[in-house]
C-alpha cells in the first residue's frame, strides 16, 4: 500500500515530544468474536496491522484484556521489533471471565498484574502510554479514581509506564487526577451521533490534551442516517468515511483508533483522512446528529 502523507495531521501529547497520525489503529478487532480467543486467520490479523505501519499508522490502540493477551501477542508478533516512531496505547481496568464477561479490575494489584501482562505479551520494557478505564458499560460514572491514578503515578514514577490517559471519565475525574500526575489523553465514546462531550473537547482542546473516541463508527452496530448517507454519495465516499472525516473536522485534538480485521475497511479508513468535507456537508451533519441511529454498543 502507498504511505499516506496525511492521515489527518498529527497531534503531540502535552507535555512530551509524541507526534500522533491523528488517524490511527485500534486492535480490538483481532481477537476471535466477542472479543475473545484468538482470531480464525492470525496471518490475516497480522496483514492488516503490517499495513496500517506501511501506510503511515504510528499509533496504535489495544489491552491486555483483548481477547485476554491476543491482540498483544499479535501486535508482537507482526510488528517486533518495533519501528522507532510507534506509540503503542493499551488500557487498564478490566479482565476476562471465561463465559466472556467484562470483569473491572481496578485494584492496586490488578493495576500492576495488568501493566505486567501489557509489558510481557507486547515484549516491552515499558509501555508508552496507558490510560485508566473506569466508567460504565458506554458511558462514565461518578466516583473518586484517586486511588487508580496514583498507583499509575507510582508505575510511571518506576518507569514501567511513560505517559497516563484516562478512558470513560467525567471532566471532574480529569481534574482529580490531573492533581496526581499529567494526564496526556481522554479516550470517551464520541462519534457522530454520540455527542455528549462536546464542551469536554473543546475543554481538553484549550488544554492541549488529547481526545481518543471510541467506537467513533458506532460500534457493532454502525451509524445509520439518510443524511449521512446522501453527504456520503455526493462526495463518492462511504458513509463511514463521512463520518470519521467529521470526526477529524470536529477538533484538532481528536485522534482516531477505528478498529477492523479486515485490508479493504484499513484501506477505507486510512483514506477518510484525506476527505474534505465542504461547508455545507459539514453544517448538514451538525444539524442531523442527534437523529443518527445507532443501536447498541459493547463494552471496549
């Protein structure tokens, strides 16, 4: 595949020299369904991230609790050893149950059990970035993560960690842990019809921190609008194109991790960095985005 000369821009995390693709990769899409257990084609998995790297990807987005330790343990080995510019984000704050299950995992040792796991299957010294997942199924929930943040200052303190994000929280939560260490990125569910943290991007932005939506295509369950779907014809795109290209338009802090398994939806995504929307698309889908359809979505 030709390198991408775009992909949306970069972005630097604060307080580091860390230039982002603002369009990168997330893994989860590599594990076997349900997001567990391996894949049915590993060499498959394994194509599509040596090609995301080959067009220009340099962030990529996983966990330990993918699959649990597939996803790494592909990452490793398509891509170790790893090239110098890769930033590789993985999150903490869940496990695997063997019915499948989504288990929290936010005590201190299941915080430090967990940045083991990432380090051994990723075969890292140190992982670049992590962020805290706490929150609900889709959506944050109040409650202190003073406890959870600072035994990840203590593992960035021990060099096990680099840089520490956080993943479904309130813009309260950001300012309790901002008191603890530097919070370099918010990964929250965001997307076109999805659009409920505004006033935090735009926060963040001011900022100079990072905003990572997840499920920024809906999910599963992808986007649906007639809007959507007319804007997409017009500019001979598909409608998820549209959307993520929105994404990007929407704030300069917004970086993308869409998630596939499959060379011909990378490809699709990769070139949704370079589309512009005109004026009168953009302001179309501000207008309808409350009335996108989007049902259902899983935990990440």
């Amino acid at each position: 595949m030709t390198k991408q000369t775009k992909l949306g821009g970069t972005f630097t995390l604060p307080g580091t020299t860390i230039s982002l693709q603002r369009m990168g990769y997330g893994a989860m899409q590599l594990a076997g369904p349900g997001v567990f257990g391996p894949p049915k084609d590993v060499d498959a998995a394994i194509a599509v991230l040596r090609e995301a790297i080959a067009a220009g990807v340099n962030h990529i987005d996983t966990s330990n609790y993918y699959g649990p330790h597939v996803t790494n343990q592909i990452i490793k080995q398509a891509l170790h050893p790893y090239p110098k510019d890769l930033v590789i984000v993985t999150k903490l704050g869940a496990r695997r149950s063997g019915d499948k299950t989504w288990i929290p995992a936010l005590s201190r040792q299941d915080l430090i059990n967990g940045t083991q796991d990432n380090l051994r299957n990723l075969g890292l010294d140190r992982l670049d970035v992590v962020n805290l997942r706490v929150g609900g199924i889709a959506e944050p929930t109040e409650g202190s993560i003073e406890e959870q943040v600072t035994v990840l200052a203590d593992l960035k303190r021990q060099g096990l960690i680099g840089h520490v994000g956080l993943s479904n929280v309130t813009p309260g939560q950001l300012e309790e842990a901002q008191k603890i260490t530097e919070i370099v990125c918010i990964q929250n569910f965001y997307n076109l019809a999805q659009r409920k943290d505004d006033a935090f991007i735009d926060s963040l932005a001011r900022q100079g921190i990072a905003y990572v939506p997840f499920f920024p295509l809906g999910g599963f369950t992808p986007l649906q609008s007639s809007a959507l779907d007319g804007i997409a014809a017009s500019l001979k795109a598909t409608p998820m194109q549209v959307a993520l290209a929105w994404l990007l338009h929407r704030s300069a802090n917004i970086l993308l991790i869409p998630g596939t398994s499959s060379l011909n939806h990378l490809r699709q995504n990769l070139a949704a960095s370079a589309l512009e929307l005109p004026s009168n698309a953009v302001t179309a889908l501000n207008e309808v985005a409350g009335n996108v359809v989007m049902s259902g979505y899983p935990t990440h």
